[in-house]
C-alpha cells in the first residue's frame, strides 16, 4: 500500500465525519482536530472507520500518531509494512 494511497484514504475518511473538510486548505502537519473542530467522538469515528477500510485496528495509545495527516501516512505505512 503506498503512502499516497493512505493519505487519499485519511482525506476521504476526514470528509465523512467533517462533511466541512476542504483537502486544500487543510495543514498536513497540523492537528486534525483543531483544524476540523473535532471532538473526542468524531475523533474516534475517525480513527475507527480509518483503520477499518486499511485494517488495521489501531490501540487507543497509538491515537496520538493519527492527530496529523502525515502522522497518520506514517503511521499506517509503517504498520502495513
């Protein structure tokens, strides 16, 4: 699975739980939530929908990584690996 891959998938997964997500103007390196307005339940829904369509289920521990867009590119490709 290739990091492009990923991050189409991560953008994808962001604009169904914040229908408002515009991919341009999102920072890749700044937090998800405090550029979406995130709460911890879409957070979640985030990460839950994300790591099913990758497969991978993801520990509440390693919820930190996927804050950014990149930290989530790295994360999911080093995990798939």
């Amino acid at each position: 699975m290739t990091e492009d891959y990923i991050r189409q998938t991560i953008l994808l997964r962001l604009g169904t739980i914040a229908f408002e997500t515009a991919e341009a103007a999102l920072d890749p390196s700044v937090d998800l939530c405090a550029q979406l307005a995130l709460d911890d339940d879409d957070f979640w829904a985030y990460v839950q929908a994300l790591g099913d369509e990758l497969g991978v289920d993801v520990p509440e521990r390693d919820y930190p990584e996927l804050r950014t867009v990149e930290g989530g590119v790295r994360y999911f490709a080093r995990t798939l690996a």
